[in-house]
C-alpha cells in the first residue's frame, strides 16, 4: 500500500498556507488549506478553545494512522490511552472495518477521530463518479452503523485527488485531509527511523502520516509522543487542529 501520494513533500512542503496549489499527476492541480487559515478564517466571536485545547495558542499537531484498523490497533489503543492522546484514524472498509469492527467502536469511545480512507484503498482519480461514491459511502455507511456519526473526513489513497474527487466529497458532507508530515513507514520496520523521520519534519500544526497496519510503527509511537510533547507540542484531533474552524465539505486540508 505504498505511499506515493507522498510526491506532495518536495517544493510542495514549503508552502503549506491558503491558497496553496498543489500539482498532482501532472496536470491535477490542488487548492488546499492549512490549519491556521482554517482557524483564520473562523466566524469572527468563535470560541477561544475547542474542547480544553485552542491551537491558535498552543503548541498543536495532529497523529493520524491510515489503513486500518489492525492486529496492531489495541496496543495502539492503549498507548494513546496511557499518555492520553488523541488521533485521527483514516479506516479502510474491506478487511478492515468488516474485520475489527469492535476497534472501531473502541476508537470512537476513547475520543479519537473516526474518518474514511475509503472501502477499498481505490485510486480516486482513476474511476468513475460512480464508483468514487461508492469507494466514499461504503465505509460512511458502517462507520455510522458502529460508531453513530457519519466520518466528515476521508483521505484519499496515496495522497491524489483531482476536481471530480473534491466536488463528490463536496456533494457527500466530506473534506479531504492530506498530511505535512510522513514516516514512510511502509518503507521501514526500524521503528528507530521511524521515529527520527517524523522528529526530523514535525512542526506546528502538523499533519503526521502513520500506519498501524505495519508493524515498525506502533512501537515507535511512544518515542514519537514522549519527544514532541519534550518539544512543547500537544495533541490534537484533525478536526480540533481546525477549530474554531470546521471542516469544509469539499475542502482539501494540509
């Protein structure tokens, strides 16, 4: 399940504000949003904090696990619950969500943030609207049954989206989420690399890229915590990075 949506950290990772076009494939260009700028350009008199955490003051950036749940979600689970952590969970539907669905019901319990990365880790850009509904809706559908909330967050695979994918999203109630931050971690079982990768990107308001599915990163996550938080960084949902922001249907956020 290679990554290669990550060809969006050359020149691309330099210009994480408003406004940014990102070229994907070629000729796909991409509009996406940074946190700040959400938070920006919330309704003026929103709320100074969402929740106990108001990132256009703290320190804030957001774990997010792609592809699962796992064998290895559980000690991810109470890793996070141990050094109470939030983080932002992208499901896969087949062989996933089917598989652990009491893992999803669990991440929804402990606070975390249930999202979609689609039934069936399709390329996006390579299908018909049709069948980009479908890939989006599948998981929608047995998230809510789990969980009861509909996800209002998917990640597309490898990172590509185009017009056709955005205006469904738009159409759906979703945004899309890329990332700043990435392990690479289906390169690598060195949990050690895994680790130095993200301190080496992390800055404020990133959007860090992990998988649970494989099995160096779980291992890592400890270190990665216990260092960022050295740092004066704290954790965050996706949607919590965003507030007094919300999530735009549509939207694509990095």
């Amino acid at each position: 399940m290679k990554k290669s949506g990550t060809r969006l950290h050359g020149w691309a990772a330099v210009a994480a504000a408003v406004g940014v076009t990102l070229t994907l494939g070629g000729c796909t260009r991409v509009v996406t949003t940074s946190p700040s700028d959400a938070r920006a350009h919330a309704a003026a008199g929103a709320p100074a904090a969402f929740g106990t955490v108001d990132c256009r003051h703290a320190k804030c950036v957001a774990l997010t696990f792609d592809a699962g749940p796992s064998q290895n979600s559980p000690r991810l689970l109470d890793i996070l619950k141990e050094k109470k952590v939030p983080a932002t969970f992208f499901l896969l539907g087949k062989r996933h969500i089917e598989t652990y669905p009491d893992l999803v019901k669990r991440m929804a319990a402990e606070g975390h943030e249930v999202a979609s990365h689609t039934w069936d880790h399709q390329i996006l850009t390579e299908l018909s609207d049709d069948r980009i509904r479908d890939e989006l809706r599948r998981p929608n559908e047995a998230i809510k049954r789990l969980t009861g909330r509909t996800p209002v967050l998917m990640r597309p695979p490898q990172g590509r989206t185009n017009d056709a994918v955005q205006r469904i999203c738009k159409e759906m109630g979703m945004a899309e989420v890329l990332w700043s931050v990435t392990a690479k971690d289906y390169q690598t079982d060195d949990s050690a690399l895994i680790t130095r990768r993200v301190l080496d990107q992390v800055d404020r308001d990133g959007i860090i890229l992990l998988h649970d599915i494989y099995p160096g990163t779980v291992p890592a996550v400890p270190g990665i915590i216990d260092a960022l938080e050295g740092r004066g960084y704290t954790f965050v949902t996706v949607p919590q990075l965003l507030a007094p922001g919300k999530p735009q249907p549509g939207a694509v956020y990095r």
